[in-house]
C-alpha cells in the first residue's frame, strides 16, 4: 500500500515538473527524465541522476533475465520437462 502511494506521487510529480517546464504547458515537446533533471538540479546532477538511472534499469534486465532462466530450466527431478 505505502508503495503504491509512493510511486503514484513520484508519477505526479514528474508530470507536474513537466508541465512546469517553459513551452510544454500542454505536453507538446518531448521531455526526458534527464532533461528534467538538469533543469531543477542542474547539469552536475544530471550525470548523477543518468548513471543512477542506467543502473536501475540494467538491475531490471539482469533480474528478469534470472527469472526467465529459474522457469526455463531443467530441474534435477525431470531434466526433459522445463516448466517443472
């Protein structure tokens, strides 16, 4: 529940700072999660947040892909049937 709420804010927040932005009153360009970082916090922080980000999306990859391979493997009982 905490966890829905925390995201469903961080949502609205990036919507809002989006809208905030000069000209994108309305969603007409398309703004980047980096770009709205170096406008608020600067381009220092922009680096900081662009790594952080890249590293939570190749923590994804890596977890979906130890996921797929845990059902796709063969287990030690039946080595012919994957999905056991």
């Amino acid at each position: 529940m905490v966890t829905t709420i925390l995201t469903g804010a961080a949502a609205l927040f990036i919507v809002e700072s989006m809208a905030s932005i000069e000209g994108n009153e309305d969603f007409e360009a398309s703004i980047e999660f980096s770009t709205i970082a170096e406008l608020f916090l600067g381009p220092r922080w922009r680096w900081v947040i662009q790594i952080i980000l890249y590293i939570t999306l190749q923590t994804q990859v890596i977890i979906s892909l130890i996921e797929s391979f845990q059902v796709t493997l063969p287990s030690a009982e039946n080595p012919f049937d994957p999905l056991t």
